[in-house]
C-alpha cells in the first residue's frame, strides 16, 4: 500500500505540472516550428526542473522513503532519473533560443545574449547549467576510473549550488509560473518540501544522533588478516533502533578520518550496549581503519535498509553470503534462530583464512539451532564443499528451498551470479531478499 501511495503522489505531481503548462503553453501549440519549439522548450524546463528535485527527493535518506524501496533501489532510481533529467535540462535553452530567435529574426547568438542581460536572473540559470555539466562529467569520470568516494562526493556539492543558481529564473521569467498564482505557489512548495526534508534528514539528524548517543570506538579486534571489527559504545542506546541486517553511514572525527563517509552493515544483535561493524580492506580508507583510536567520536547517519526479518513470513530461511557480505547475515542469522526459525546458512569464500566469524557462528547453530554451511573457491585441499554456490548446492544443501525465505548478501558479481541461479531454480522473486550498495 505505501507503494502505491508513492507511485500515485509522485505520478499525481506529474499530472499538475502538465496541466497547468498545457493550459498555458499549449495554447500556442501550432504548426509553426517556432512555436512548437517554444511550447516545448518551456515544458523541458518544468520536466528538468521536477526531476531535478526528485534527484534530492529520492537520495535524501528520508526514512519514511527509505523504509518502503530500500536505499539501493532509490539509488537506482536517482541514476536512470538522473539521466533523463539531464537531457530535458539541455533541451531546454536549445529549443527557447532557437525559437525566439526564429520569432525574433535575429541570429541565435543575439538571442542568447538577449536571455543572458535582459531577462531577470537568467545568467544565474546560465551558470546553474554550466555546474550541471561539469556534475554530470565528472560523476561519469568518477564511475568509469573508479576514483575515490571523496571525489564524488565533493562533486555532488556542487549540485546544491546549481539548484540555488537556477532556482531564480524560474519564478522571475517562468511564464506557465507567472501564469497561474496556484501554480507559482505549488511550484515554490515543491522545493520548499523536498529541500526542508532533505536538510532534516541529511543533515540535522545525524548531528542530533551524535549529541544525544555520543557514540564512541570502545574497542577496536581484528577478525581476519583483512577485516577488523570496531565496537561502538555511547549514551542511551536502547533508545537507538536499528535492526539486524540495517546498515549506517559512519564518519570517524578523527584524522585521515573526518573528512570521509561510508556505509557500513550492522554485524552483531543491537541489544543497547554497543554496536560493532565489520569492514574488509578494500581500499585506502578501510586499509586504515585498524588505525583508529580507542575514544574516537563517531557521527552515525541512520541506520537504512530494508534487508531486515520484519517483512520475514516464513518459519524457514535460507541465508547466502559471500565474503564480508557476512557481515548483515551474521547479526540476522543469530536473530532468526532465537526466534525459532529453521536457517540454513552458505557462506562462500576463497579461502578458509578469509572466513569472517567463524567461532561465532559456530556457537550460534550449537546455542540456538541452525545449519551453516562453508564454502571454498579457490582452497584445492578444503575438506569442505569447494567451488561456488551453484544450483547442485543449493539443492543438495537446502533441498526445501522453495520454501524458505532467501536472503542474499556479498559482493556485486557474485550477487547477481547467484540471483541468476535463484531464478533458474525457479524462486519466485518474492521470496528472495537483497540489497546492493552501489551508491
């Protein structure tokens, strides 16, 4: 139902914006290409403008957004939508100048200048236009060369400068805007909405949490010859919710540190005395977070994700992991055997010395119950299962798959190696639970 209630508000907006252009602008719809193009320069501007702020709307981390399509997902979302943002965006001061130019019979460069010194603020949107473009090469440069998240990061601030610049121009000289009072003030509402809620959630939240749980490192333990656990400790933290399998967005105010944020998974039951996340090292920042000092005060944005028991209906599960993907798995798998439920844990590595928790799993199936299962990819002598999670496993291992409930966690391209499997296996889709953290 939520679902339905987001897809009708979002689709419902969509429907106010082309009516009151259509009222407007399409009045001058005509076989004139001059005005055709003016008509549906101004309908660029608006589709731009909107989709823009779904672009916040949708990665502003708002929990009640979050809660019903998962981080991930939205991520996805804010990358397609991103995209076709872009291209109306461009459209428009194409199809604007070449019009009026085409109206005015003057050349397009003077029509251009015309915009830019006599109508109000567009040198502004100008501006705006440019920051968009240097965002969007950027951010595809970053993605393709694979350049650390503080690059992308730094470029997406410029993106709230582009907002600001181009905001101005629309309610000055916006004409389907100047056109109707309702309209005009909808319009203003629309931002005020989106950017309110993505201050409050973005921003302000994270900096209350940090005051009013004052979460700390109290220990730092190595697990692996790679991965190291830290144990976060802090005021009221039976007052903090969080859920097995949720992640949060941690930055360390400490140095090489403070400056940096990433998403870390939730990698023991929260019983309100302290947290712990686990992280591989994978890069120059998890490379020295063993470094971190007993002490450090942490700024924890969160917790996210829908990789939770809470939408779990089924008294069987059946958990997949892969490598430090581990880390959500453990905390649900200990939380799902204390509840009585039948789980049947596989959990894939190269080799035996990368396995992450392996004692404590161990004792969670003797305590509670529950079957975990290693295996082996590139260890010749393992005495185990060796190989992959393929569908001869899956049947052999867990035989009753179709009835259970799968969860799924590790790395990309063993993720979707497995999805693919799932599928073969004919699992319906509803069954099978996964995020990936592509953000």
């Amino acid at each position: 139902m939520k679902k339905i209630f987001w897809h009708t508000l979002l689709w419902l907006n969509w429907g106010i914006i082309f009516w009151f252009w259509w009222t407007n602008s399409g009045k001058l719809i005509s076989p004139n290409l001059a005005d055709m193009a003016i008509v549906f320069g101004r309908l660029a501007g608006l589709v731009a403008a909107y989709m823009i702020l779904l672009q916040f709307f949708f990665m502003g981390r708002l929990p009640f957004l979050e809660r019903v399509f998962g981080l991930d997902k939205l991520a996805k979302i804010h990358k397609k939508n991103g995209k076709w943002g872009f291209y109306f965006l461009i459209l428009h001061p194409i199809l604007l100048v070449w019009g009026y130019s085409r109206l005015a019979k003057i050349s397009l460069v003077d029509q251009f200048l015309d915009f830019f010194f006599n109508y109000p603020h567009v040198y502004l949107a100008v501006i705006g236009l440019i920051l968009f473009i240097i965002v969007v090469i950027s951010s595809i440069k970053i993605s393709r060369s694979r350049l650390r998240y503080e690059w992308w990061y730094f470029v997406h601030l410029i993106a709230y400068l582009a907002v600001f610049t181009s905001f101005w121009h629309q309610i000055r000289v916006g004409t389907d805007l100047l056109s109707s009072q309702i309209f005009y003030w909808y319009w203003i509402w629309l931002y005020l909405f989106v950017f309110a809620n993505h201050l409050i959630f973005r921003f302000v939240r994270p900096i209350y949490n940090f005051f009013r749980h004052q979460f700390y490192v109290i220990d730092v333990v190595r697990e692996t010859y790679q991965a190291v656990s830290i144990y976060i400790g802090g005021k009221n933290l039976d007052r903090f919710q969080i859920h097995p399998g949720q992640f949060m967005i941690f930055r360390f105010l400490a140095k090489k540190f403070w400056w940096q944020a990433h998403p870390f998974s939730l990698s023991i039951l929260p019983e309100g005395k302290q947290l712990r996340i686990t992280v591989k090292a994978l890069g120059d920042f998890t490379a020295q977070i063993s470094d971190l000092k007993i002490g450090t005060r942490i700024l924890i944005d969160g917790p996210y994700g829908v990789f939770t028991d809470l939408f779990c209906v089924s008294p069987k599960v059946l958990l997949l992991a892969g490598g430090i993907g581990i880390t959500p798995i453990r905390s649900l798998f200990e939380q799902m055997v204390k509840k009585g439920r039948d789980v049947s844990l596989l959990y894939l590595n190269k080799t035996q010395k990368d396995i992450v928790f392996k004692d404590e799993l161990e004792i969670i199936a003797q305590h509670y119950g529950g079957r975990v299962k290693h295996i082996i990819s590139e260890e010749p002598d393992f005495s185990g299962e060796k190989g992959r999670i393929d569908q001869e496993k899956i049947q052999r291992l867990a035989p009753d798959y179709l009835s259970r409930e799968i969860y799924l966690c590790g790395p990309i391209p063993m993720m979707d190696a497995t999805l693919k499997i799932l599928q073969e296996l004919g699992i319906p889709r509803r069954q099978i639970r996964y995020e990936k953290f592509e953000l």
